[in-house]
C-alpha cells in the first residue's frame, strides 16, 4: 500500500515555499519547506527576512482586505543561498476559502540567461565600438604623420638640394677653368662630396617614397640588353679604378625587348653593382640573365650579380635587406655608404613581382639574385640604331654649339642659382633676361620674345606653377605657338610633375641640374624653334671682330678692364631682373666715365645708353643696349703695338 | 536603532553591484555578472556614536524596455546614481532615471557616482560633461576601492541632515 501523499508534500518538489498569514502578521508554513529557502522555523516574519516584501505585503493585505479574487506576484529578487551562488525568488499572494497564502517560488537561473548574455553581448559590442572608433582615430593620426613625413621630406629635399645645386654646379664650373694642381684637387673634392651627398639624399627620398607607395613603375618598352649596358657602364669607372673585371652574360632564351621600367631596372643592377664594387677589392663581376628556373613564364627573368668580395657571414644574410644596416655595422666606417641601395632594390624587386636574396661564403664572394616580372613585347626582331633613342653623349662643346644664340628668360629667386645657370650658358652666347620671380616674368614675357624659359618652381609673389600658366594663357590670346618653358626644381616628387606638367611645363629639371643637362635640355627645346621667331625672323648674328689698339703703357690694365666688363654683363641681367635700376645706373655711369679712357669710346657710349635706360626705368632699352654690350665685348679683340 | 534605505540605481554594467561588493565585502570580481531584479544587502555604520544601518537596495541596471522600478525606490531615504566613466551614455542614462525619479517620487539626498576611475585614461566622460549638472559628484573605483566608502560616507550624511531639517520643519 503507497503512503499517503498530502498535497503539503508537493510544494518543496514543485520549487514553493508556502506559507499562511497568522492574525499575528506573522506567516505559518504550510508543509515542508524546502532546502534552498533561507528560513528554517516555521512561523516567520518574512518581511523581516525578505526585505522586497515590505513593499509587496502590504499591496497584497490591500488587496485581501479588499476581497480581490486574482492571484499577485513580486517583482524578482535575488538572495545569496547556502552554497555560495544565488537563487532569483518571487512572491505570490492568493487567497483561498477565505485563508490568505505567500508562495515563494525560485526561478531557475536558465530563465535569466538571456539577461546575461545580452548584456555580455551589448558591453562587447561597446567595446569594440569603441575600439574601432580608437583606431579609426590612430588610423587618421597616422595618415597625418605619414601626409607630414611626406610633406617634410619634400621640402627637406627642396631646402638640401638648392644649396646643394649651387656647390656642386659651382665646383663643375670651377674645375671647368684653369687651376693648379693643389686646387685641381680641392675642387675634386668638391664635386665627389657634393654627389655622394645627393646621392644619399636621393636615396632617402627614393626609399621614403618607395614605403610610401609613392613610386609606380612604368611600363613602357625596354631593351634588356641596353638597359643592363647602361648599369654597366655607370659603374665602370669604379670597377676600373679597383681594377674588377666586368661581365655580363645574358642567356639566349631570355628575350630582349620587355615592357617594363627601365630607370628602376636599371637603378637595382647598379645599387647591386654598386655594392659588390664596395665590397670586392680582387677578381671581378658578373651579371647574370636568365629566365626564372622556379618561376617559369614569358617574362619571368632570374637576375644574378656575382662578385668576388669579402662574403657575408651566414647569419646576417636575412638582415642586410633592411634600412640603414650592413652586415657589420663596423663596414660602414670601412667600406662607408648606408646600405640603403639594397633596402631600395628590395622594394623596387618586390613592385616588379619578384623578390631578392643573396648567396654568399665568406672570403669567397656573394651572389645577389633578384626575379622580376617583366611583359614581352610581340616584336623580337633586332632594332637598328635609329629605332632606338639617340643615347651617345655629346660632348660640352657640342652642346654649347648647340644650345648656342638663344633667348632665355631665367626665372629664379635664388640669386646663387641665377649666377651658375648663367656660368653654365656662358659659353653659348645666348641672350638671357633675368626675372626674380613669377611675376616679373610674366611681365617679360609680354613684351620680349625668348626661345626658351628656364623657370623655377618655388618663387615668392608668384611661383613657377602660376607663371607658367600665365605665359600659356598669353600666348593663346596672341596666339603663339607655345614657348619651351623648362621648370627648374628641387623636388623629385612625381606629385610635382603630374602638377607642373598640368601648368604647361615642356620639361622639367630636377635640381642638382648639371651643366650637360641643362644644354642637353636647352639643345633639344631651345632648337625646336617653339616661338617661331627664333631662326626665321631673327639674323644670323655672326660677330665680325671689332680690332682695338691699346695703347702703349695700356697694355696690362686693359685686358683685366675688359675681363671685368664682361663679368658685368650678368650682374647687369641679374640686377635687370630683380628691377634694380639704381645699381644698373651706378654700373652704367661707372662704365661711361671709364671705358673712353682705356681706349673704348663705345663702352662710354652704351654706359650712357644704359644709364639712362636705368633712370628712365625702360626694361626694354636697357635689354636691348645690353645686347649689344655683350655682342661688342665677344667681337673685340685686342691689338697690341708691339 | 536607525535604519536607511539606499538604492543604487544606473544603467547595466556600470559596477553597482560591484560597489555594494567593495563597500560590504571588500571584495570585487572582474567577471561581469548582471543582476537579477534586485539584490538587498545591509551594512551597520557608526555615525557619531550611533548605529546606522544601512540598507542597499543594488537594483538592475536600465535598460531598453526594463526601465527603473521606481515602486522600489519610493521608501528610499536617498540614492546613488552610477554610471560607467568609459561609456558615454551611462551618464545620460543616469540623468533619465534621475529625471523620473525627481518628477515622480520626489526629492531626495542623492550623489553621482563615476565608477571605473581606474581606467581613467580611457573615459569618454569628460570633466566638462560633470561640471554642467550642479551635482555632487563623485568618481570611483570598485576594483581599486577609490572613494568608495566616501560616497556611502558622504550619501549618508546628507541623509541623515535631510532627516534632521525635516525635523525642524516638523517642530
């Protein structure tokens, strides 16, 4: 026979506790009560023992007093239990039979899970919001360190290579004279430093560009084997002193004309070259084509630069490709340089598709091996000679014939600059007026008319970019066919190019500007004849040569007279430029009172042409008489009695 | 013997039931671990030889569609309004609730609490957000303890001053 089960029993099974209202306020339990409840007698205060209930009671005596039929719960509370967690309870009040109960009852945790995890989820997303939003920000700051960076290096390369433009143009035209040999080889020095000192600049500038995603490779038609002769030959001279053999050997299955870049081609053979030159003092090098053997496919070559240097050890193999570190920083005191051609060559090898490594066994040579994904061009067949651009360099002297007789405007601020352009075109017997900035270059240029316009970037009241657009503008009003303007700048950023090139530059020359690139330039714009003045309208001026005695007793004063004068001409132009009339007066009333006395009644005459040109503040007729100064002091000559 | 009700009112996982934990217990859990309707807890005070006790009413944070129970606050003597100084919007949270609570169940001694003062460095809260509202404010720390027995401290001397003038105004 089963016990007998009361319905008292149930209640700890079903998760209540149970309890009936005494008259005293007090509650009775009403069966067993259950393990997890926190009471154990069985009449209790419960207010007492649940404090929420002091607001929950006296809602349910309202309700009893008033009969109420319906059953009412308890908000939810939580209580620690005896096992160190927590149970969530709830209060329910009923009445029945004319008796008034409380059930409290415990809710299992599962329900409040939900509660839990969409908390959990709501504070991880925050988080992460607020994360975002944290790099968001690291992001922009970065972005604008990067724009900084960018913006500093171009104005740093700007400020390095002014100067730098003025020592080295200025040591190329110094060694161009007559010197002892003492000072032969100051002046070596000179232009040794002064490269090796752009050439690193360039090489900050290429690598921060290179990081910066500045640098895009062209893509147009290349000759492989021209392209690796070029690298060859600018290294030459270094492998020659050191007395290094040089090799190339190109494998026939690679194919000669690609599509590619070949400056930056050609700049990683060199760095590479370079650096084997630095490092091998006996034997020699070789340059090695072959298509890739890990990585076949049209195009896919595998270049090798092999020397006999000192070797890297083996653990510094995987360094030497990072900025500023050689294999041993004690090298760089001995063999000198960065190390930053190779940080560069990596780079470039890697916008080519390819990577780089290096082989090497101390004391036995390296071998630096880079691939490289390059297009093939259809047409394989052997070009002739004129297929391919004119490459041989002419000599000084050819070029100075070339770039002879034209009319140059100059516009530069820097008075330095202005001095070496004009040193540089000293022997072309061009015509050069002078503007110190944009502005007054316009104005020349509306009234005088220049084969060519050399034309700085950066200038105060009006800058290059600005002029330039002002000189197109003119010339489509009059309709002139556009004049050569070639842009003077120091910064090698291709921003500048795409901006300069948008102003209506023919060309642009990148400070340090040397003196064959100037008339190289000057040869191929100037002589194109882009005003249409230039050969048609304007005589041949041949200068016949003006004889003048000096007299006896004259003979060491006059040519140093004449030196001097001639000198003068480009302060003239100079001071023309800047619109410093005063100091064209004091030079032209000078000239008049002197140039009669040793014999040159003609200088006395155009002094006092210029002079009054300078009172007058006539631009045009001082240019004019300053032209014909300078033709009078190339056709004279000077005889002597004796 | 003086018993005081406190609520501790705010938004969810701003560190109210981590600051009954540190004033109570002295203890604190990194683990969050969001609370379930309302969980009551006491502390005996001495103030100037007498014995207060204190009730704490840690009351689940607010959130969207589980607004303050204001019914539970109503027989409060004061409140503590916290909010989390590393998210932004607890604050405004706490200015609602303070809103509702003065314009339904009337005035009362209250302070705002800035919890999570360790990680200062981190806060969206800025000095000027706490300036404008003319409370007493109070920044602290459940996992360091900073402040936290001034602001109950604090909370309970207004308290006990609000019942004192209303006293007076009784006489």
């Amino acid at each position: 026979m089963t016990p007998k089960t009361t319905t008292d029993d149930l209640f700890a099974p079903l998760g209540l506790a149970v309890f009936e209202r005494l008259p005293t306020g007090l509650f009775q339990a009403v069966g067993h009560l259950p393990a997890w409840l926190p009471v154990k007698e069985d009449s209790v205060d419960l207010a007492g023992h649940f404090p929420i209930l002091e607001i929950f009671l006296p809602e349910c005596e309202a309700l009893w007093q008033a009969g109420g039929p319906a059953p009412m719960q308890s908000d939810v509370w939580t209580e620690p239990d005896h096992a160190g967690g927590e149970i969530y309870l709830q209060a329910v009040a009923a009445a029945a039979g004319g008796r008034h109960f409380i059930a409290l009852r415990s809710l299992p945790a599962a329900l409040f899970t939900y509660q839990q995890l969409a908390h959990d989820f709501e504070l991880e997303k925050e988080k992460v919001e607020r994360l975002s939003h944290e790099l968001e920000a690291k992001r922009r700051e970065a972005e604008r360190a990067t724009q900084a960076k960018s913006d500093f290096l171009a104005t740093m390369s700007h400020e390095i290579r002014t100067p730098l433009n003025a020592i080295i143009g200025m040591a190329d035209v110094l060694s161009s004279t007559s010197l002892t040999g003492e000072q032969k080889k100051c002046v070596d020095i000179f232009q040794r430093n002064g490269v090796a000192l752009l050439n690193l600049i360039n090489d900050i500038l290429d690598l921060s560009r290179v990081e910066s995603g500045h640098v895009e490779l062209e893509a147009t038609d290349l000759d492989l084997r021209e392209v690796v002769a070029r690298a060859m030959e600018v290294v030459e001279v270094r492998a020659t002193a050191k007395g290094l053999s040089l090799r190339q050997t190109i494998a026939p299955d690679v194919p000669r004309y690609l599509i590619g870049d070949p400056n930056r081609l050609r700049q990683i053979i060199i760095n590479l070259l370079g650096n084997s030159i630095k490092f091998t003092d006996h034997g020699g090098l070789e340059v090695k084509v072959e298509p890739d053997p890990e990585n076949t496919g049209p195009g896919r070559l595998r270049f090798a630069i092999t020397d006999t240097g000192i070797g890297i050890p083996e653990d510094k193999l995987g360094l030497i490709f990072e900025s500023f570190s050689q294999a041993d920083s004690s090298t760089t005191r001995r063999y000198g340089g960065t190390g930053l051609g190779l940080t560069i060559s990596k780079q470039l090898v890697e916008l080519m598709d390819g990577r780089i490594w290096v082989e090497s066994q101390v004391g036995v040579g390296s071998t630096f091996f880079f691939t490289a994904r390059f297009q093939v061009q259809q047409d394989q067949s052997e070009r002739t000679a004129q297929d391919t651009p004119q490459t041989t360099h002419a000599s000084l002297a050819e070029l100075e014939a070339r770039a002879a007789g034209l009319r140059i405007l100059l516009v530069d601020d820097s008075e330095d600059n202005r001095i070496l352009i004009l040193s540089y075109l000293k022997k072309t017997r061009s015509t050069i007026d002078i503007a110190e900035d944009g502005q007054r270059a316009v104005e020349f240029f509306r009234t005088g008319h220049y084969d060519v316009v050399l034309m700085d970037v950066e200038m105060p009241v009006m800058d290059g970019y600005q002029a330039t657009r002002e000189i197109r503008r003119i010339e489509k009003e009059s309709g002139a066919p556009p004049t050569p303007v070639l842009a003077l700048t120091a910064h090698a950023f291709a921003e500048m190019k795409v901006k300069g090139y948008e102003a209506g530059f023919t060309d642009l020359l990148t400070k340090p500007i040397r003196q064959t690139t100037l008339l190289e330039a000057l040869a191929k714009h100037g002589s194109s004849g882009g005003s249409g003045s230039s050969e048609a309208e304007r005589p041949v001026v041949a200068p016949a040569s003006i004889r003048i005695r000096v007299e006896e007793g004259m003979e060491d004063v006059v040519p140093g007279y004449l030196a001097k004068r001639r000198a003068e001409v480009a302060v003239y132009r100079e001071r023309l430029g800047a619109g410093d009339f005063d100091a064209i007066r004091k030079l032209a009333h000078k000239m008049k009172g002197t140039g009669g006395g040793y014999g040159f009644p003609k200088l006395t005459e155009l002094g006092a042409a210029l002079e009054k040109g300078a009172i007058q503040s006539d631009t045009s007729a001082i240019r004019e008489n300053l032209d014909e100064f300078a033709l009078y002091l190339e056709s004279v000559k000077l005889e002597y009695l004796s | 013997m003086l018993k005081k009700k406190i609520c501790l009112l705010g938004s969810y996982g701003v560190g109210k039931t981590s600051l009954v934990a540190r004033y109570v217990h002295s203890m604190f859990a990194d683990k969050y671990h969001t609370t379930v309707g309302v969980k009551i807890d006491k502390k005996v005070l001495d103030v100037e030889g007498q014995e207060l006790t204190l009730m704490l009413w840690d009351m689940a944070g607010e959130e969207d569609g589980a607004p303050v129970r204001l019914n539970q606050v109503k027989d409060a003597s004061g409140y503590l309004l916290v909010a989390d100084g590393t998210r932004g919007k607890t604050l405004d949270v706490a200015r609602s609730i303070q809103q509702r609570v003065e314009s339904e169940i009337g005035s009362r001694p209250f302070l705002l609490l800035i919890n999570k003062a360790d990680l200062r460095e981190t806060w969206e809260v800025s000095d000027t957000d706490l300036a404008s509202s003319g409370w007493t404010v109070i920044e602290t720390s459940a996992k360091s303890g900073q402040h936290v027995e001034e602001a109950f401290a604090t909370l309970s001397s207004r308290m006990l001053q609000a019942q004192a003038d209303d006293s007076e105004d009784d006489d």
